[in-house]
C-alpha cells in the first residue's frame, strides 16, 4: 500500500478488470480499507451472490494491501535523468520551422512517376 503525500488519508492500489488483467491505479480511502476489512472477516452467508461480493471484497483487499511493499521513503524525478547537454547541437541540423513555406508537389518528378504503368485512356 502506498499512502499519497498530498492526501494521506487516501491509498494507492491496483484494480483488475477481470477481462483481460488491465492493472489501472486506484485510491481509495484508509477507512474505506478498514470498512472491507471488517465486512470481510464479520460476515459469513450461504448466499452465492452476497459470497462473491465478499470474495471480490477479499481480493481487492489484499491486492490493497500487497500493491507496493517497498522504500516508500525515496521518490526519484525522471527528470533528472535527462540530459540536454547536446541539445543545441542536435537544433543545429533541424530545419527552420519558423519561416512558413509551402509545399509544391510535383507529380510529374521522375521518382514519382511509374513508367510500368500506362495511362488510362
């Protein structure tokens, strides 16, 4: 489980569509965990739809709950992987955007031309 800085009363997991395991992130609230949590270990039914309700509960609580067990502690910006220091130097080849021309298109160039194929008359 990972708390977020920003609102730490909500939790980051993982939420499984069961159709084809796409993993998107989910928060949900720390009460919201402890509410499943004692809806999952007080409730005990014969009830085949109310029984998959509480197994669907179950997993998403441990999914929950597995989601992230490491360093919380250290967070690294990707930013700072970026370097740009041959920046200026790949601007160099790049043609000028800033000038607005237009292009003409000549359907009559040799490399566009087929001449395997002749005209329809």
């Amino acid at each position: 489980m990972r708390a977020l800085s920003a609102r730490p009363e909500l939790v980051q997991g993982t939420f499984l569509d069961g159709m084809g395991g796409v993993m998107e992130p989910v928060y949900v609230t720390v009460a919201g965990l402890q509410e499943m949590d004692d809806e999952i270990t007080d409730s005990t039914t014969d009830d085949p739809l109310a029984d998959l309700h509480l197994r669907y509960a179950a997993s998403a609580d441990a999914l929950m709950k597995d989601m992230d067990s490491g360093n919380d502690d250290e967070f690294e910006y990707e930013g700072n992987e970026k370097h740009f220091e041959d920046y200026v130097h790949e601007l160099a080849f790049l043609p000028d955007i800033t000038i607005p021309a237009s292009t003409i298109l000549d359907y009559d160039a040799p490399n566009v031309k087929n001449p395997t194929l002749d005209l329809i008359a």
